[in-house]
C-alpha cells in the first residue's frame, strides 16, 4: 500500500485470458460477503477507447466542450471524461469519492502497488517475475514455482483466496 493512500489497493495483473477478471469478480464477491465495499479500476489494454455513450445526450455535452459528464439514472452513475491526464493514481483519488474499503485495480502492470499476477505460461512468468510488490503467482501450470515469492496453481482458489484475504485484511 502506497504511503499516501487511505484506503488498500490491490492490482491483478498478467497477460490477456489469463484470468484477470475472473479472480477479480471472485475477490469482489467475497470481499463483499466479509462486509468490505470494492471499488474497481479496469484498465482497457485492448486499443482505441472504452465504450460510450456518445450517441446519447451526455455524448452530446462531451462533443459541445463539457470536461466530464455523469449519467444518473436508477441508483446507476456513468461518469465520461475525454481529457487527458487519467493516470492510474487520479483514478484512484477519483475513487475515494465513493469510499471503498478497498480498491481493486485490473491491469497497469507497470504500476508499484502490492499486485497478484496470473500467469499462463513460462514465457509469461519469466516476463513478469519482476514485477513490483508482486504478493503472489497464480499459474495454470502446476510446474511454474519461483524462489522469493508464493506460486498457486488456479484451480487452488480456496488457497489463494484465503492467501490474497489475508494480505488485505493485514492491509486494513
């Protein structure tokens, strides 16, 4: 946890289909289930812009010049903003609006906060061995194992689950 944050953040990381999202609604449901509230930052690593909805009225704000646009509609918030300047760090400041207990952050793997990172294959783990504050490998292959830190194979979830828990109630 950087020094200047309020709340925990924990990255998953790793290449494309290697489990990201599926860990992440994992530990968003049982972070839940313990009564912490997760807030979440997905970077969209796959080109061009995330979708919009710039054929609606809040496209049409952003087009005339608005900064940002926010969509209320049913308890939901849509939040828009074209400008430059959305580090992961704003995004995370961003977050504190809504005051989670933690924030989960998919992708930025380049970035320094404690991460778990999912590896299919030994191409993809002597890629991401080093790593920053890596806590722990999630691997697909059983082989995989690695000297300084925690290796789990992904059908292991009770293990790794109880493992990365652990991690962030330390960090609360």
């Amino acid at each position: 946890m950087a020094v200047e944050q309020h709340r925990p953040v924990l990255q998953i990381t790793g290449f494309q289909n290697s489990g990201k999202t599926t860990l992440a609604e994992k530990l968003i449901r049982a972070f839940s289930d313990m009564g912490w509230s997760t807030g979440t930052i997905k970077h969209h690593g796959h080109g061009g812009k995330p979708d919009s909805l710039e054929d609606k009225d809040s496209g049409r704000h952003l087009a005339a010049g608005a900064s940002a646009a926010f969509v209320e509609g049913g308890g939901m918030l849509h939040i828009q903003s074209p400008g430059a300047g959305w580090t992961l760090e704003r995004l995370i400041d961003a977050q504190a609006l809504f005051d989670p207990d933690i924030i989960l952050v998919e992708g930025y793997k380049k970035a320094g906060y404690p991460k778990v990172v999912m590896i299919r294959t030994k191409a993809d783990m002597e890629q991401l061995k080093d790593s920053e504050q890596v806590l722990c490998f999630i691997s697909w292959d059983k082989n995989l194992t690695e000297e300084k830190t925690p290796v789990f194979f992904i059908e292991d979830t009770p293990k790794y689950m109880e493992f990365i828990i652990n991690q962030m109630r330390d960090a609360l």
